[in-house]
C-alpha cells in the first residue's frame, strides 16, 4: 500500500514563493517537482527530472514558456513534451515530462499527483478566507522531520497547547485540564473529520483580540475541519459570555496543510486571516509570521521529530498508543486516511488485473 493518497489536491508551494522567472524546485510525496510560471503567470508543475540522463531540470534555464535541461540542452514546453533535441530534427517520442495538474487558488499552488483525469478542482478544499482582503489574510511555510500523519495528529488535538506551548500561545489555564463546561464534539460527516471545542466564561486576557470588550469573560470556539489527505481549517469565534454563539463572525480563521516531502518529512503550509493588528502595514504580518512560524519551529516541529524517532519505521496504530478522550478526532482522522489509502490501493489492484488479462488475451 502506498504511504500517500495519491489522488488528493495538496499544497505545493505558497503563491509568493514562485516567482515570474523562478524556477521553483520541491521535493512533494517523494518526488522532484519543478514548478515555474508561464509568461502569462500561469503555474505550471512537471516532473523535476530529464528523461534523458536524469538531470534536474531546476537546474536549467528559462526559454519563454520552456525549460531546457542544463545537461544536453533538451527543452520541455509547460505541458511535459520535448519541443527540441539539438541533435534531431524530431524529438524521440518518449522525451516528455510527467506533468501534474496545478491551480493557483487561496494564496496557494495546489497539485495533483494522482490520476490526471480525476483532477477536479471543484475537490480543492475551502480556504476563501485567504481571499478576505477585510481580514489581512498572509501565509507561510515550514518544514519538520515527520511523516506527515503526524501533522494531523498534532493539529487536530489542541490541548498540548497548555503544556508545549506555555511560554507563547497556551498555558494560560492555572490547571491545564478541562475548565468547567468545556464542551469538545468530533464526527466524521462524509469524510471530512468535523471537531469543535467550546470553552465557557474566560475571564483571563485573550491572546489576540477577539472581538469582545476587554476585561469582559467570554466564551471562545474553535470549530476544526479536515479534507483528505491533511488539509484543515480552524474557524475561531467568541462572544461576551452566555451571549448566544455567532459562528458568522470568526476573530480568526486559519489554515493548516500538510504535505507529505518524503516518509518522514514534511511541509506545513499555514495562513491565516483575523480582525487584530489590522494597522502597521507588512511589518505587522511580517512579525506575526515570525511568531507563528517560530511556535512551530521550536516547539511543535522538535516534538514532532522526537515522535518520529521514537516511531522509526513503525505505524501509530502498530505501536498500540494510549488513546485519551481529546484524541477522538485525530483517531478519526487516521481512520478515514487508511480507508482513503486502502480504497486507492484496491483501485490499483483491479486495473493491474485487467491490464493483465488484456495482455493474455492478446
């Protein structure tokens, strides 16, 4: 069974990283990617490998819309195919480029690795609120050394918050265990994994302004979606407290996905969107970018490699973890992902078998 859901949208670059003349290269589910844009700004993702000799492409130049590999000088157009050998007046047949399906969407780049013709950008999952000019969206990306399952896990359970992040955006209850009338709600509706926790009468300072009067207590949710393969969307709200909730005016919402570099490593594309620090220009976002980035960095990122260390080459569930009340929805969610990798897998399957028999028949 693959170690990847192959016919996925993933993150593979964020918008600002892939320039106009760039040639962009990224390792993504253990393969070479190049990613560059057109002349006419459209990205485009291949195959960061020549046909020829295996050379990088990365490593070439630009020629217009075409890449040309730096080795012996065979050029690729966006599409994958080999529009000049130097030395024949046709290129071989075989010199093309695996290309991948690619959409520029929310401030990201997604791409598609699986099946071409299953490629539906209508799958791309809901991240408009990085479109939400009122809410001065901005992104980011990281990398730790992790298989990328442990990024769901270590997003989808939250409270760790109170204990791995006591110094920057947790710790703030005196008893880091559940507060009186804290509700927390999993389900999985159709494969998306739904979550939501609800904390009543905060009477401490929020970490970032929330919409509610200062030194007024609230109540403050965090409702959670995750789309296959390690996509999620966290929607925060509050109101002043015992106020009904308004879940149509978030603080914050955020965006967290994951994509796998190679079995154990990972990229972790993040964003998000709010109503604080609105004033102050780029060196605002830059400093708030700094201070996520830096959470995940050093406090997030070096557990989850200690994870992985510990895991070796093992899966979570065939070490028999402890299982704790707060991790329905990460179980949940690794269910959802080996039923996503054994139904690929049974697709494999039954097109070899009939490829097969196709064979013997001719």
């Amino acid at each position: 069974m693959s170690d990847y859901i192959l016919n996925a949208w993933y993150v593979a670059a964020c918008d600002h990283e892939v320039g106009p003349q760039a040639l962009f290269a990224r390792r993504l589910l253990d393969q070479p990617v190049l990613i560059y844009r057109t002349e006419a700004g459209t990205p485009v993702a291949m195959l960061d490998r020549c046909p020829h000799r295996f050379a990088y492409l990365s490593k070439g130049r630009r020629l217009g819309d075409e890449v040309e590999c730096i080795y012996h000088g065979l050029r690729f157009g966006p599409d994958g195919a080999c529009t000049r050998s130097p030395y024949q007046k046709t290129p071989p047949a075989r010199a093309a480029v695996r290309s991948f399906p690619v959409v520029e969407r929310y401030r990201m780049i997604w791409i598609w690795m699986g099946d071409p013709a299953l490629a539906d950008p209508a799958l791309i999952p809901d991240h408009s609120h990085m479109d939400r000019a009122d809410m001065r969206p901005m992104g980011w990306h990281v990398t730790f050394e992790g298989n990328w399952q442990l990024g769901n896990d270590n997003l989808m359970e939250l409270t760790h918050l109170f204990w791995l992040h006591t110094s920057t955006i947790g710790g703030w209850k005196p008893d880091a265990g559940g507060t009186p009338g804290e509700k927390y709600t999993a389900r999985n509706e159709g494969g998306k994994v739904l979550s939501r926790t609800f904390v009543p009468n905060i009477e401490r300072p929020p970490v970032f302004y929330n919409g509610v009067a200062e030194g007024q207590p609230f109540d403050q949710w965090n409702d959670t979606e995750w789309v296959a393969p390690a996509n999620m969307k966290f929607t925060m709200g509050a109101v002043p407290a015992g106020a009904p909730p308004v879940t149509s005016q978030p603080y914050m919402i955020q965006s967290h996905c994951i994509t796998p570099q190679t079995r154990t490593s990972s990229h972790y594309f993040s964003g998000l969107a709010r109503i604080f620090q609105l004033d102050g220009g780029p060196e605002v976002d830059e400093r708030l970018i700094a201070f996520f980035s830096k959470v995940f960095e050093e406090e997030d990122g070096p557990m989850m490699q200690d994870v992985q260390t510990q895991m070796g080459e093992a899966d979570l569930f065939d070490l028999d973890p402890l299982i704790l009340p707060r991790d329905s929805g990460a179980i949940l969610v690794r269910r959802e992902v080996k039923r996503r990798l054994a139904e690929e897998a049974a697709a494999v399957a039954v097109a070899r078998t009939g490829a097969a028999r196709e064979q013997v028949l001719a």
